[in-house]
C-alpha cells in the first residue's frame, strides 16, 4: 500500500503590494476620528457625566415612549431621555446630574418613581455622583495609557525596537480609530467600552505577536530574500491562524450582540469593531512598518558591519 502525501495548501498573496494605499486610508481615519472627538465629542454614559438611569418595565402592554415623556416633563427635572431598552416593555430613563447637593439624585428618584409606578415596575436603578464620574474619567485614561506602556515595554523585551515602535502604533491606530467610531456614531461611551479598549489591546497585540514571530524567524532562516517577500511569506504563512482565530472569536461576539441583551450592546460592538480593526492593523500596518524602519537580518552585528 502507497503511503498518502499530504498536500499543503498555502496562500501567495502579496499583502505589501498596497502598503502606501493602506497606511494613507489608516492616516486619514486616524485624522477623521481625532477630529470627530474634537468637533462632536463622545457620547459619555451616566458612568462618566453622572446622573441617574432608571430601567423599567410595562406591567401590561408595550411600553409608550412618548406617553412616559410627556409624564415626565411635567416634574420639570431638565433634560430627561428616554429609549427602549431590550423588549418593548422596557423603558430607560436617563436624568442627567442637576445639583450636587446631597440627596439631590435621591429626591429625583422619588420623584420619578412617583410617576411611573402607576403602571410600570422598576428593575434598575443606577447613580453616579459628578465626583465619582470625574474619577472614573481619570482612571479609565490611566487604564488606557498603562496598557499601552505596558505592551510597549513588553515588546521591547521581547522582540527589537523596531517591532515594539510597529506594535505600538497598530495599537494606538486601533484605540484611536475605534473612538472615532464611537464619536461618529454617538454610541454610549461608558465603562464598559473601556473595558472592551483593554482588551482591544490584548487580542491586537496577541496577534501582531505571532506575525512578528514568524517574521523574525522568516528572517534568520532567509539571509537572501528581498525583505518585501520575507514578510508578504510571513503574513501567507500566519494567514490561516489569523482568519480562524479572528472569524471564531467574531461569531462568539456577533451572537452576544444579537441575544445578549441591551446592556452588553456596547461592549460587544466595541469588541467587534476591534477584532476586525486589530487584524487589519496586524496584517497591513504593524508589519510594513518594519520596512521603512530598516530591520536587520543579524542583530548580533552592528549596522556597519
């Protein structure tokens, strides 16, 4: 009996044909979004702004939009917004921080439930004071940049300088861009959107990580092939490994966004946008970085030599 050969199938795609029209197209939608936070800002939750959210349910029927904004206005509590939260008998009121005298957000909250008790029972309640919220700000800019300082460090150790600088700007490409999104489509931005910017950082990174592997070992075991074909070899050969790893962790996200509830929706659509953000990033920008800064094959010589 003839032993069975195994045939590998491989990809030959030259990723670094359009190296100049994807660092332009990532140039302008880092501009875009920097200039979207500065024109439109972002549309910052009751974590950030403070305030009170009020989640509530219809006790028979669907829930009327317009019928509990009309009650509402009568108490004269500034500016209230209401949406549909999940099923059609859900109700989220929103009231946005008036005074900061203590127990101010408590006398709302009496107030509110006064109106919508009459038919409606409330499921949720959150309040977030101006100093909390102030903080919060603080500290979820302080994750971001950790994060990021962290990797950079990590990196540096890791592999050489040049892969550090090409890691940590396929990551600041990812976070800005991704805020951009936020700010053009004035999606809630709260902490869980932080959270998902976190872990932005470590799935980018994760798979910028393995390419560069591969693209180091490319370039000891080739001390002769063009560098352009010693990565676009890389990127065929870690292709595979990149799509599976980036469609499962997708169909995992796309169902949590579809059935996981209002309350996730941000969070998961932050995680979305980034797996398909982080993996153009790895491919088309972290990895034809390493060309214009001038990586080395033997990194026991100096330069010279």
């Amino acid at each position: 009996m003839r032993p069975i050969k195994i045939i590998k199938l491989g990809t030959r795609i030259n990723f670094l044909s359009k190296t100049k029209l994807f660092v332009s197209l990532s140039l302008i939608f880092i501009i875009s979004s920097i200039f979207l936070l500065f024109a439109r800002g972002l549309n910052f939750g009751i974590d950030f702004n403070g305030g009170t959210l009020i989640e509530v349910q219809k006790i028979s029927g669907n829930a009327d939009v317009s019928e509990m904004r009309s009650r509402l206005g009568q108490l004269d509590l500034g500016n209230i917004q209401l949406q549909e939260f999940g099923k059609k008998t859900d109700l989220l009121i929103r009231v946005e921080q008036l005074s900061k005298e203590e127990g101010a957000q408590q006398a709302i909250i009496s107030k509110i439930s006064e109106v919508v008790e009459i038919d409606h029972k409330i499921r949720r309640i959150e309040v977030v004071g101006p100093k909390v919220s102030a903080e919060l700000i603080k500290k979820g800019i302080i994750a971001v940049i950790s994060a990021v300082v962290s990797v950079l460090i990590y990196i540096w150790f890791r592999f050489e300088w040049q892969f550090g600088i090409g890691a940590i700007f396929a990551l600041v490409h990812d976070i800005i861009i991704t805020i951009g999104v936020f700010s053009l489509l004035q999606l809630e931005f709260n902490l869980s959107i932080i959270a998902a910017l976190l872990t932005i950082v470590g799935y980018s990174l994760n798979d910028t990580v393995v390419i560069y592997d591969r693209i180091r070992e490319e370039l000891r075991k080739y001390k002769k092939m063009p560098i352009m074909d010693l990565i676009n070899q890389a990127l065929n050969l870690t292709l595979s490994r990149t799509l599976m790893t980036s469609i499962t962790t997708l169909l995992a996200l796309i169902s949590l966004y579809l059935f996981g509830g209002e309350v996730i929706k941000g969070f998961t659509f932050a995680m979305i946008w980034g797996v398909l953000i982080g993996t153009y990033s790895s491919i088309f920008i972290a990895s034809p970085i390493l060309i214009g800064l001038n990586i080395k094959r033997d990194w026991s010589k100096n330069d010279n030599e």
